[in-house]
C-alpha cells in the first residue's frame, strides 16, 4: 500500500499541515501560526512539533511517512530546499528548512513555490484533472501562477518560472510593482489594485455602495460585497480587472496554448462579476487557435490545494 505523504503551506500568517494519501485525500490536519516576528527558528521548532502531533494522532511514525512536502510564498530553490527569499515571511532569507526537517525525522523533505504546490494539486485532483498542459493563477495581493507543459511542473533554470505577475503590459511608467519594475501586470490586476481604484472612483467624488461598508478600509471583499448589492462601480471595478487579467491571459495563451487557465485565490472568489470580463477578453484578444482551444475554469480545491500540491513534491 503507498505510504501517506505529509503536506505543509507556510503562509505569512499561519502555517497549515496535513497528512495526505497519495491518492490526494486528506486524512486529518492542524493550523499554527506562523509568528516570522519572533524569528525563523520559533516558527520551525513550532512546524517540527505540529509534525509530531499530527504523526501521533494518526497513530502513525516517521517510517510511515513516504515524503513531507513544503510550499512558501516566495522563490525557493527546489534542489536544495532552502528558501530563498519570502516576502511576507520577514526573515526566511536562505533557510534550509529541507535539510532541517529531514535530519530531523528522517523523511525525505521536498520544498517549492506555494503557487506551484497548488498547481500540482490541481493537476492530481483539482480542476486539471487529465490536462496535458494548463496554466493555474492565483489572484489575491498579487497574481501568482504555476505552468504545466506536457504533463511537468515547469520550474525554469533556476526554479523562478511563472512570475505571469510581471509581464509588462505597459512599456513606460505604469504603476509601480512591488517587484520594484512598473507596468506589471499584477500591478493592474490585483487585490490592491482593486482597492487603489475604488479609492480613485471615491476621490472623483462617485457615489458608491462600498464607501458605505468600508470597515474601516475598502478592501477586494467590500467592493465584492458593493457589486453584489448592485453598486454599479462596484461592478465596474471588476468588469476592468476582469478586461485586465484577460489582457495579460491573452499573451500567455498565445505563449502557451493550454487546455484550461484555472483561476483561484482569494479575489477569485468575486465569481462571475471578474471571470465574466476575462473570459470575453481572453477570448478577443488571444489568437484564434489557442484562444478557442481554451478552458478558464475556477480552481477546485481551494484553500486545501497548497497542503495538498506540496504533499506531492516528493513524486515531482
Ligand atoms: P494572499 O495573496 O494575501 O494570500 P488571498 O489569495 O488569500 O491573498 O486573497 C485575499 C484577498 O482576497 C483579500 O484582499 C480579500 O479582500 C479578497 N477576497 C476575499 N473574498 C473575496 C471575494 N468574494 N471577492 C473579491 N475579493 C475577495
């Protein structure tokens, strides 16, 4: 019988794990928080004792344990296990958490991207399921993606491939990145865009629903919660993000020609008022063949697909 695989998304805020079967099923899991202030020793003795526990409570040992998986929020060298850089995880700057973890239990330890454990998640057992090639992004603070080309992961010479963030849709100027360029296309398409543009539509002196529920900051959320009680810049908000994100989909369908563009993370969850506008645009702007042979689904597995895509780093 194949061995269960442990799964680990370290996010700015908490730490999620979970014990997986290879077949993708979550037998139990746990939370902690991530506390990055109190330094990356803090958080890692925490990982290696919720480890432990979630081993107890199934009953189970290190040698039960066919592979533990991480994903970060950042760029990871995949081939050493050490954590570069993690932008919202003050601290974690060249950290070998892959070696720590293994000497440590003994388990073979595997660490990516986070974006990229969730593509494989949805390729196994998400909304890629059976795809040969697909493109997965995340819109939330930025827009994330992992890329699928002849059934691989694609990681890139130096693990770094899939920043479909910081395409530059505009070749002078544009607004600023957090990248450090301008004129990316995260910079026009995510959540804090979102924010930046309702705030824009306030100052212009517009009437809307969301300055009503700001709570006290508009956040994506609140202009979603505005759309939905029929607020027409609301709306509009996410019909430009929408045209936006179509936009910069368009170039990496023409690039790529995937079966399905799936789109999750938080922003994501706006449904129909973004993915109506990207779906049309996509579909205008992208090239005949690629853009007709083209899928844009919404992801599957949800807030589960990064515990459940790093449990598979150890067959990837
Ligand atoms: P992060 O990139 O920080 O991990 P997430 O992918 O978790 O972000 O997304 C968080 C963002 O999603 C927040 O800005 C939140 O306001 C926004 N959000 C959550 N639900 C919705 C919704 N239904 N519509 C639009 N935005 C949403």
């Amino acid at each position: 019988m194949a061995k269960n695989r442990i799964g680990i998304d370290v996010g700015g805020t908490n730490v999620k794990l979970a014990l997986v079967t290879s077949e993708g099923k979550i037998l139990n899991s746990s939370s902690i928080p991530t506390h990055a202030e109190l330094g990356y020793e803090f958080t890692v003795n925490n990982i290696k004792d919720a480890i432990r526990a979630l081993l107890k409570e199934a009953n189970l040992t290190p040698k039960d344990i066919e592979g533990i998986g991480f994903g970060f929020p950042g760029q990871v060298d995949y081939k050493t296990g050490v954590v570069k850089l993690a932008p919202n995880i003050p601290g974690w700057v060249d950290i070998p958490i892959g070696k720590m973890i293994e000497e440590e239990f003994g388990i073979p330890t595997r660490v990516d991207n986070d974006v990229k454990c969730a593509t494989l998640g949805e390729l196994n057992f998400g909304a890629g399921k059976g795809c040969e090639n697909l493109v997965c992004i995340t819109v939330g603070t930025g827009i994330g993606s992992g890329i699928v080309v002849n059934g691989k992961l694609v990681r890139g010479a130096a693990n770094a491939a899939g920043e479909i963030g910081h395409i530059k849709l505009q070749m002078h100027d544009g607004p600023i990145c957090g990248c450090g360029d301008t004129g990316c296309f995260e910079a026009f398409a995510s959540g804090p865009a979102i924010v930046a543009m309702a705030e824009d539509y306030i100052k212009g002196g517009k009437s809307t629903k969301y300055r009503e529920l700001a709570n006290p900051e508009i956040t994506p959320y609140v202009v979603y919660e505005a759309a939905k009680a029929g607020d027409p810049v609301a709306k509009r908000i996410f019909t430009v993000m929408g045209e936006y994100l179509g936009i910069g989909l368009a170039s990496v369908v023409n690039l790529l020609n995937p079966e399905k563009v799936i789109i999750g993370g938080g922003v994501a969850a706006s449904g129909d008022y973004l993915m109506q506008p990207l779906k049309e645009t996509l579909k205008q702007r992208s090239m005949k063949i690629a853009g007709d042979s083209v899928e844009v689904v919404p992801a599957e597995l949800g807030n589960n697909a990064g515990v459940i895509g790093a449990s598979l780093l150890i067959e990837n």
